[in-house]
C-alpha cells in the first residue's frame, strides 16, 4: 500500500495509540474500539490501513515497541568503543527496564500472536538481528584496540549477551527482580574484558 504523508502519520498514530492502549489497559483489554477512541479515528480508517484487522495492527504495535528497545538504548549502543562506553550502554539497559517496570509491552504483544506465524518471527528476528549486530561492531571496534582478544568471535559473543539480556529480561517480568539481568550484562561485559588477560 502506498500511502501519502497524511496516511503515513495517520497510521503511525493509529499504532502509537494501540501501544499506549496496551501500556495503559493491558493487552488482554485491547480491544479497536478504544483504539479507535484514543486515535479519533473510524472504523473504516482503521481498517483502511490494517485491512487484517486485530491481529495485523498487533504485529505493527509489536514492530514499533521492537525498534523502540534499540531506539532507548541509543546513543550508547551505537558508540561501544571503550570500557566506559560499555559501562554507560550497561546502565542505560537497566534503568530502561527499571523504568519500564515488569510490564513489557512487546512481550505482552507478542503473547497475542502466535510465535509460528511468519510475522511474530520476522519482528523477533529483526530485532535480535540489529542488536546482535550493534553489539558485534562494538565488540571489533575494542578488539581492533587491542581491548578485546582479536581470536573471539565477535558475533558469538554478541549472541551469547543478547541471549543474556533476555533471558534477564523475562525473569524481570516473572519476579519484578532486576539482579539477573544486571548479572547478564555484568558478566558478558566482563568476559570480554578478561579476553586479552586469558589470551
């Protein structure tokens, strides 16, 4: 679908909207009506932009929470280029799911769509795929510095503290506790930083 300006913006507002409804109500509350509501919009704009109803809207709210988890990290994710950088990059994940609370949205919506469907696995698969990616330009960045041990594979690292941060991250959201992601980061960071001495 090609859409003018007008419609680009108006269907950013629609999904903006329907990710504040889901923060605000809870995904299980979600319903188009409220959507509809909140955006002032009508049913037949709705369904204009998201002909497939509930579930197509879901998966655009789930894209935009997707890219607003690298968004928030930004800039330091983006300048992993000394051990203080990765410091500040650390605190920046904590306090963004400090700040955020058990509550994760892009969790809850992609609860509601099934994780087989080709959609729910391309939101999944962009978001680890750029951040795996951020890290790993990180990583050679410190290896090209002398920093890290230039033997490690950059990308396997950066999986393993993706893999990390999640799983950190879905503890936070089953216990409200922060320390298992704080042990993520800590120990990833760390790994790397003893890479050189263990060399």
């Amino acid at each position: 679908m090609t859409l003018t300006r007008k419609g680009i913006a108006t269907r950013q507002r629609i999904i903006e909207g329907a990710a504040a409804e889901i923060r605000g109500q809870g995904v299980f509350s979600f319903t188009l009506d409220a959507v509809m509501q909140r955006t002032a919009t009508s049913k037949s704009q709705l369904f204009h932009y998201f002909p497939d109803g509930k579930d197509e809207l879901l998966l655009a709210v789930a894209r935009h929470e997707a890219a607003g988890v690298i968004s928030d990290q930004q800039p330091e994710l983006g300048s992993l280029d000394s051990w203080s950088a990765w410091r500040s990059w650390r605190d920046k994940v904590v306090d963004r799911y400090r700040n955020q609370g058990p509550n994760c949205p892009l969790n809850a919506v992609m609860g509601q769509l099934r994780p087989t469907t080709e959609g729910a696995q391309a939101v999944v698969a962009e978001l680890l795929a750029q951040w795996q990616a951020e890290l790993t330009t990180g990583i050679r960045s410190m290896q090209s510095q002398g920093e890290i041990d230039a033997g490690l594979d950059a990308e396997r690292s950066a999986q393993a503290l993706v893999a990390g941060i999640q799983g950190g991250v879905l503890i936070h959201i089953t216990t409200g506790s922060l320390e298992h992601l704080k042990a993520a980061l800590d120990q990833g960071i760390e790994f790397l930083r003893n890479s050189v001495a263990k060399a």
